[in-house]
C-alpha cells in the first residue's frame, strides 16, 4: 500500500456558504470537485461575482486532471469560466450540469472539454477511479462521488437529502453509499447545510400540495417565484397549473433560459396547451413564474412590485408565492419587496407556511444516515460556516465516527491509512473579486467603495516648501461625513491637531512626502473614529512648493 498520503484541501466553501471547490491530492495527482462562486452581498459595491483564490490550482496545474461536478447550481459551478480559461481541463457532471455549464461558457466564449456522466459512471483520473453516485437535491441531476485513491475511498456527498418520493422518482442511491460502506470507506466529506435542523426533511412533494392548496383557492392571477435552476419547482407548478386549467408565462432571462436548457434535454415536461403566449389572459387562467426570490432590485419580480416592468404589473387581486427561502443577508430585500407587493394590493404566500417551500439539503437525521450508511474511518464536514461544520462533526461523534477533523479554506488534511492531521500551513485562499465586466477588482478598491459608502470621504491638502516648511494651514474637504456648516468647530479642530503635528514633526521628516501622507492619514483616522466613530476614506495631499 502507498504512504503517501492523500491532502483533502478546500479552497471554497468551508467556513463560509457558497464558491464551493474542493481538492483530493495524492503524490503529483490530483482531482477537482466543484468550481462555484458566490454572489456578493451589498456590503461588496460595484462587484458581481465572487470566485474562490485558486493561486494553487494555477501553481500546482500539472498536477490536475479533471473537475468533477456534483450539480448545476452556482455555488458549483459558476466559477468554472475563470478555472477553465487558464487551465482546461476534462469536465465531468450529468448532462443537465454540464448543460448549465455550456450556457456559461458561451458567454464567456469558451470551450469546454465537457463528459457527460450518468450514476454510477466509472471514470478513471490519474490514480483515482471515480464512480458518479445519485443524491437528491434541489435541482435535477445532483451527483456525489466516490473517489478511490490507492490508500481508499474517499466519499464526497455534494450538497444531497435523502428524498424518498422525489419528484422524478429518482431517489439518492443508498444501495451504491452502502455497498461502499461494506467496502469500507476511508473518508466521508458531506453537506452541513441543515447540520443544525433536527429531524429528517420534508420531499419535495410537499410543495406540490401546498401549490394545490393556493391554486384552489385563488382567485385572481397567481405569481410563483422560486430558483431559476430549481427544475422540479418549476415542473410542479406547471402540473398543478394544468390540474387548475391556468397557463403558465415564464417571465425573466435565467428563468427562461433554464427551463430551455432543462426542455431539450428532457428534464421538463411544458405542454404547449399549458404555455401563456402573454399575460393577456382572464386572470383566473393565468400562472406566472419569475425570478428574484431573494428581493434582488433587478430582478423581474422587484420591477413588477413598483410598476417598472413592460410585461407584468402587479395588481389587486393577484396572490404571490415565494418559493424559496431567503439567504441569510438578503431579509432586508425581500421584507422591501413583500411591502411593494401588498402596497399594489397583491397577497403574498411566502416560505414560512412550511408546504411553500423544502430545504434541499439533508437534515440531522438525514446526516446520521449517510454516515451509518458509509461508515468511514474519517470524517471533515463541508459547505456551511463554522458553526454548522462544527455541530456536522458533533453529529458525526454521536453516531460513532471518531475521526473528524474541521478544517476551512486553505487548510490542508493530511490522511494516510490510520491517521488524519491538519497542516499548520494554509495554503493561499480568499475570494477574488469579479466586476461585469468579467474583470478582477482588487480587494482594496472594494473596500474603499465601502468606506466611501459608509462613511464618506476626507481630503486633505496640505503645502510644503523646499525647506520642509507648511506654506499655509491644511485644507480639509469632505463629503458624507459631517455637514460642514455645522461641523464647522470639529473641522477647526482637527485643523489644528494637523497643524500641531506638522509643526513638531523635524524638517527633515517633512521633506519625505510619504511619511507625511502617513502621518497624516493616521492623524485623521484615528480623530474620526475617536470623535465620531466613522472610518471615512482618507486621501491625503501633500504639494511640494
Ligand atoms: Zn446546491
Ligand atoms: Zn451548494
């Protein structure tokens, strides 16, 4: 047997939701698993998608032979075109991920080597055989792995419930997790998500009933929203509007392009007498499906809510289900966006009744399955922050797995046969931050963006001769922080502090530009947050005469 070990280094994703991209190293090979990204929240200004820092996969290329995807949704694969364009690699999903993954390519004017798997594919990468295994998720074709190494297997849920009735039938295969088990499994890297939801989580079918419950009794149009990508949603709301004799308009580009995607390769099934030509219909015949779960400001719904859609707008009489859950950052959105809707006279029907919506990740009980069911000798949680990783490891204790170690991004676990470590060393990681453009912004300038946003911005000017002497008092100019009239006394002040410490400062000091800037920059800093509790962007000047 080997004794080199296998490194398990998470780049996205761990300690944090979202950008998930993990690394299963052994010796000079190695695999990828996911390559997603993260949608900035509005505290990262003028940025439009957040990738995961792959300085290592760059430095380390040849090591990698391929990416493996567990499902379409973007905090796996929207990533993808920024790996790909410096690193093409095999890419393997089921076809509806990689069909998602093509979509994104063509916008990037990218080709992709892409190799369609069905569970439980076999494909063998470098030293590791990789077998596809079907989990149940909240979008169609969701995948795990299991990762054969030459010291054992390696288990990678993906983010996966345990469904029994899923919508198209197609459970998560736990005969083929078991048949591992009984192999024996040497690690087992699964979703924490819902590590902190007792029980086992509701099917999917559930929201059949409870759309059955609304469309029975609504009188009016009825609007339903919910996750682009989230197949089986939109499937059961076109059944159940079929059942109503509604029609259904798809309203909203990704929502759009999705369901076309999901059509051609045979995952939905959109009846031509089912389909809405236009919202000109008696509004009791009429569904209409749209994006922007999460209150986005440009999201189609959001422009229905305050009368700035050209298609729809909402009305009295109209009842709105909002089909998802919101993520954690975005309450205030969609609290703004549920006001605009009742403002117009519309109801709204929103994740709280529990048959609206259903998780798609795997709860408590559902967790202690997959690892009774797997049984291995190791254990690191993923996908979740910090606390739901480690009550993930908790869980896993409970139920005998007495190896598990919780690492996040950039830190490395070392398995050989009989042990598991943490390197001290973390291996470079962070997010990387992408502008519409498809260009990188640096960190820095996002930050600035904040302060200015927050807090607003100071200028400072000051003049110095060729003696290192001030030539008058320093001009202060701000904006955003303090209205100047009335702030007249504080500005006076700080003036005054400036003045004191350029006096004292020796010549020699003042003739060094920078050091002045610096000094100054600390100067106002610290009087800002000291006296106002602001921390303003501070740009000082400094003009040799
Ligand atoms: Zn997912
Ligand atoms: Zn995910």
């Amino acid at each position: 047997m080997s004794t080199t070990p296998i490194r398990v280094i998470p780049l996205g994703g761990l300690g944090e939701i979202g950008m998930n991209l993990m690394v299963y190293e052994h010796g000079d090979h190695a695999v990828l698993v996911d390559c997603g990204m993260m949608f900035p929240d509005s505290a990262t200004l003028g940025v439009d998608v957040i990738v995961p820092d792959m300085t290592y996969i760059f430095d380390n290329a040849q090591k990698f032979r391929a990416v493996f995807l567990t499902h379409g949704h973007e905090d796996h694969i929207g990533a993808l075109p920024f790996l790909i364009e410096r690193l093409p690699l095999p890419i393997y999903g089921m076809p509806l991920t990689l069909g998602f993954v093509k979509d994104k390519f063509e916008e990037f004017n990218l080709e992709g080597d892409l190799r369609p798997l069905q569970p439980r594919d076999v494909v063998e990468a470098g030293p590791f055989v990789v077998e596809a295994l079907r989990v149940t998720h909240s979008i169609v074709d969701a995948l795990g792995y299991a990762i054969t190494t030459p010291l054992g297997t390696v288990i990678h849920t993906g983010d996966f419930k345990i469904d029994h009735t899923p919508v198209d039938a197609k459970p998560t295969d736990l005969q083929r997790f078991a048949h591992h088990g009984e192999l024996g499994v040497l690690l087992l890297v699964s979703d924490s998500t819902n590590a902190l939801v007792p029980g086992h989580g509701p099917s999917e079918r559930v929201v059949g009933g409870g759309l059955d419950r609304i469309f029975s009794q609504a009188k009016g149009r009825i609007l339903v929203t919910t996750f682009a990508s989230h197949i089986h949603r939109v499937q059961q709301v076109i059944d159940v509007a079929r059942k109503f004799r509604r029609k259904v308009l798809l309203v909203g580009r990704s929502l759009v392009d999705n369901i076309e995607t999901a059509e051609r390769l045979g995952y939905v099934r959109f009846p031509r007498e089912v389909r809405a030509g236009s919202a000109d219909l008696d509004p009791r015949e009429l569904v209409i499906m749209t994006t922007g779960t999460q209150g986005e400001p440009s999201s189609a719904l959001s422009r229905m809510a305050i009368g700035e859609h050209k298609q729809v707008q909402i009305e009295k009489g109209d009842v709105v289900v909002i089909s998802a859950r919101t993520i954690p950052g975005n309450e205030r959105h969609v609290a703004h966006l549920i006001d605009n809707l009742y403002r117009r006279g519309a109801d709204v029907v929103s994740h709280e009744q529990p048959d609206v919506h259903v998780s798609g990740h795997a709860c408590e009980e559902e967790l202690k399955l997959m690892l009774n069911v797997t049984k291995p000798k190791f254990f690191i949680p993923m996908h979740g922050t910090l606390r739901h990783l480690i009550h993930h490891a908790r869980i896993a204790k409970g139920v005998g797995v007495r190896h598990g170690v919780v690492i996040t991004n950039g830190q490395v676990a070392t398995i050989d046969g009989d042990e598991i470590d943490v390197l001290e060393e973390r291996v470079p990681n962070g997010k990387v931050f992408i502008d519409a453009e498809a260009e990188e912004v640096p960190e820095v300038v996002v930050r600035d963006r904040q302060h200015l946003a927050e807090d607003g911005f100071v200028i400072v000017v000051v003049a110095i001769d060729s003696t290192g002497a001030m030539v008058r008092d320093p001009e202060l100019i701000t904006r955003g922080l303090v209205h100047v009239d009335a702030s007249q006394e504080l500005l006076d002040d700080v003036r005054a502090q400036l003045v004191g410490m350029l006096t004292e400062m020796p010549r020699e000091e003042l003739r060094d530009l920078e050091l002045v800037q610096e000094r100054m920059r600390a100067l106002l800093k610290r009087y800002f947050r000291k006296n106002m509790g602001r921390r303003p962007l501070i740009l000082p000047v400094v003009w040799e005469m």
